[in-house]
C-alpha cells in the first residue's frame, strides 16, 4: 500500500511525554497516528472522548471554582484511602481480584 507523509507540530514536552507513553504500549508516533486515523475512518468519527478539563466543566455547569473542585477532589480521595484500609474497597489489578 503506497504511503505519505504527515507532518505536524507539537509542543516538545507533550511529544516527550507522549514519546514516553508510546514506548511502554510498545508503539512509536507514527504507528499511533495510523491506529487512529484508521479508527477515525472506520467509526466515522473521533476515537476517544473529547472534553473540557473537570474544573472548566463544573464552573461552567454548576459554577464551582476551582478550588472548590479541588478540595472535593482532596476529600474523595481521603475518603477512598479510609475505605481501602478498611476493607471495604478492594483494588482490582487482575481478572483474579474480581473473584469472590
């Protein structure tokens, strides 16, 4: 299959950082573009959610501020910890852990 050249630019952290991701999928920039330009074509649409930040969302629909976010944010995360060393929230890392 004849192929072409893509060329773009992006900001040198996010490719060092996407570089960095890619690597431990085991795949380079360019096998990525064209997994997803073919699952552009083959959906007909984006392959992934496209969205606001969290905190742009919540200000613009309930008009919380960012920090408020923020400090929800600390509260649920305390609250997961608390439930974690209880036992009363398990991590999942292997199809084993679902197991009763």
């Amino acid at each position: 299959m004849p192929t072409v050249q893509l060329r773009t630019r992006l900001d040198r952290d996010l490719k060092l950082k996407s570089d960095a991701v890619l690597k431990a999928l085991g795949l380079d920039a360019s096998t990525f573009v064209a997994m997803s330009m073919a699952q552009l074509v083959n959906r007909r649409g984006l392959p992934f959610a496209v969205t606001e930040a969290d905190a742009d969302y919540f200000a613009a629909e309930y008009g919380v501020t960012a920090a408020q976010t923020a400090q929800v944010g600390r509260k649920l995360r305390g609250e997961t910890v608390r439930a974690r060393r209880s036992g009363k929230l398990r991590e999942v890392t292997s199809a084993a852990d679902l197991a009763p």
